[in-house]
C-alpha cells in the first residue's frame, strides 16, 4: 500500500486503482475494507467499482472451474 500510495502521490492522483486493491485482496489476502481506510487516512480514495468488477470476474471464473461433466 505503501509503495502504491507513494507512487499516486507522485502523480498528483488520489484514486487507488481496482486492480490494485484487488491484487491486495488476491494476492496478500488484504481486506478491501481496511484498504479502504487506509487511502481515506491518506487523502486517497478506493476505485471500488473497478474492485468490484474484478471480484465478479474472479467469482464467475471460480463457479466455471468448479463445474465438471459426468460421462
């Protein structure tokens, strides 16, 4: 979080991306809710309509993958 907060500071941006915070979530298991307070804390804010969407991707993917055939 850290590193990507330093990087949107640098770009004069104040929106954390969806993919980003999905990769939190995904990858190092962190809740999109504490990212959430953490960009408020830091003068930044959550694309959550883009988490979202890739959370829905991530789901209909699972549901597919876990669907077999019986012959």
């Amino acid at each position: 979080f850290e590193s990507e907060k330093r990087q949107l500071e640098a770009r004069g941006e104040k929106l954390l991306p969806g993919k980003t915070a999905f990769t939190m979530w995904d990858t190092h298991g962190f809740p999109v809710d504490v990212t959430e307070q953490m960009a408020e804390e830091a003068g930044l804010r959550v694309d959550t309509v883009g988490f979202n969407e890739l959370m829905e991707e991530a789901k209909n993917k699972a549901r597919a993958a876990g669907k077999f055939k019986v012959d």
